[in-house]
C-alpha cells in the first residue's frame, strides 16, 4: 500500500493557463487586428506614417477611450451610463458660463471635473439608492443633462478660451507626443491596477456574475456601484476639459453620439454587456483599433455618416458574436 504521506506532491499556488489560451485570447485577436490596420491604413494614405499623422489620430480616440476606461469597470459591474456624452456637454457649458465671470484656467478645470463627478453622483443615487434601472436613468438624464445646455446657449457658443487652457487638449509633453495620450496611457495603467491587482477589482467581477451572491459574502454592493458611476461621471469630466481645450469653444452640441462610441470600445474589447467579464488591455486595444478605423477612414475622405454607419454595425456584430456561436454550440451539442 503506498504511503501518501512519503510522496512529495507540487500543488500551484495559482492558475496557470495553457500557452493556446493566451494566445487565442481575446485581447491577442485585437491586437492582430490593429496591426493589420496599421498596414492597411499605411498603404491607403501615403501621409498616415507621417509622425504628425499618427500623432494627430490619437486625438481621434484619447477623450472617447478615457471614457470607455471607467465604462468597461460599471459595464462588468452590470451597470451601464449612457449619459456620458451630455456629462460632457453639461460640464463644458459650466466651464463656459465661469469664463464669463473671469475665472482663470485652474477653476476651469476644477468646474469642468467637479460637475462630471455631480453628474456621476446624481446617476449613482437614483440607481444604488432608489434602485432604478440604469439604462433607464441614464437615457432620462442623458436628455436632461444636454437639455440644460441648450437652455443656457441656445445656438451659441462661448469662446474666448485663455491661451494657457489650450494645453490641455492640444499641448505636446515631448515632440508629437500629446499631453491627452499620455494621460490616457497614465489612466489606462490606474485603471488596470484597480480592476485586476486590487480587492475593489475583484468585488467587480464578483457583482457583474452574482450580485445576489456577493452581496451575502460581505460586497456593498450599492457602494461599490455608486463608486462606480463617480468614476464615469469623473472620466466624463475630464474627457470635457480637453475636448474643450481642443476645440476652444463651448456648444451644446459637443461630444454628440460619443456614448455609442464608448459602448463600442468597451465590447470590441471584450467586456460583457451581460457583466462579470472584461479586461482594460481589451478596451485599450479597442480603443486604438477605433482610432486607426476613423482615423484611416478620415484620410480618404470618407463622410462622416459612414464612420457612424461602420461603428453601428460593428457595435451589433461585436454582441450578436458570442450569441451565435453559443447557439451553433448548443445546437451541435
């Protein structure tokens, strides 16, 4: 009889996957896919590999993909904010009215985050403590927040930005290196950090998969989502400090249709629209492929309506994908 106890036995200490899996993974597949871009995109224009191009094509996705960082975190939360977009709008026109009254380039900034962070707030309460649906509030005040806008401007524009606030979203940190890709770069890291090497993180998952379950295990859940919807309002506030810098002006029309753009960088990069999975290196990759898309598209002269067009189509073939290869399954099965 063999004495277990005599065996030396190894027993991991975590998981490892096999090679295949993280090669076949998602985030691999996009990345594929954006360096296949890449090439397509050098071939079409002879002036994308220009370095000022490229540099000119991550303003095309920096605002949006900051966004899209706190969106993929409420999204596998099992929540969603489709009010970003007029966060956004809402948050320019109080940077709008302080200039009017002479305040300087630091109170713009602080006005422009603050009221994204009351806009993130003023969606958490309704949802975590009067438990309203979130696509419903978020659709009631995604009209409410923009509404406000177009009762403060009408069809004007405040202008007369200082020179100093142009920085922001169109300031270089080094060469063509702009200050909004580094800062996206920056919040992309924090962002990895917190969902996938923190508690708060795993608390997450845990919600978007159960929220029954792990509200018994201790999680607040309510808490945790209200959290979650601060850090939407706040990436939507700051997402309105550059795209104001950029375009020097204020109009209640800014940022319009950007939440569809956000949703679709958060599922092309995997998260589910059902919650409890995703990853940032996913939205990252994601968010690079929209820029090299409209960007590319933007070079041949290709209209505007179209590149909604494409990102329609992609965001409905992006969800309907695992569908349909979970119901081919079944039925082989």
């Amino acid at each position: 009889m063999t004495d277990l106890n005599s065996e030396s036995r190894f027993i991991p200490d975590t998981l490892v996957k096999p090679w295949r899996t993280a090669v076949f993974s998602w985030p691999t597949l996009l990345f594929v896919v954006a360096v296949v871009l890449f090439i397509v995109n050098s071939f079409a224009s002879p002036y994308f590999l220009s370095p000022w191009s490229l540099s000119d094509a991550t303003f095309n996705f920096t605002e949006k993909a900051l966004i899209a960082l706190a969106m993929a975190l409420l999204i596998i939360s099992g929540e969603i904010d489709l009010s970003v977009a007029s966060i956004i709008a809402l948050a320019s026109t109080m940077m709008g009215l302080a200039l009017q009254f002479g305040v300087g380039t630091p109170g713009l900034v602080l006005i422009g985050i603050v009221t994204g962070i009351i806009c993130g707030i003023f969606n958490g309460f309704l949802v975590t403590k009067l438990g309203l649906p979130s696509i419903v509030v978020t659709i009631g005040t995604m009209s409410f927040f923009r509404g406000i806008s177009f009762i403060v401007l009408g069809d004007q524009a405040f202008k007369g930005y200082p020179p100093s606030f142009s920085f922001f979203g169109q300031g270089y940190i080094w060469w063509v290196v702009s200050f909004e890709f580094v800062l996206f770069l920056l919040c992309a890291f924090a962002y990895y950090l917190l969902l996938h090497r923190t508690n708060f993180g795993r608390h997450v998952f845990a919600i978007g998969n159960n929220p029954v379950a792990a509200r018994f295990s201790g999680i607040r859940v309510e808490r945790v989502k209200f959290i979650l919807f601060c850090l939407t309002g706040l990436m939507s506030g700051v997402a309105a400090v550059l795209l104001t810098s950029r375009l020097a002006s204020t109009r209640p029309s800014i940022a319009l249709g950007w939440e569809l753009d956000a949703v679709t960088m958060v599922v092309l990069g995997g998260v589910s629209i059902l919650g409890g999975a995703g990853t940032i290196q996913g939205v990252v990759i994601a968010a690079f492929i929209m820029g090299l898309v409209t960007f590319g598209l933007g070079l041949l002269n290709i209209p505007g309506i179209v590149m909604s067009i494409f990102i329609g189509a992609l965001l409905i073939f992006v969800i309907a994908l695992p569908i349909v290869f979970r119901k081919v399954k079944e039925r082989r099965a």
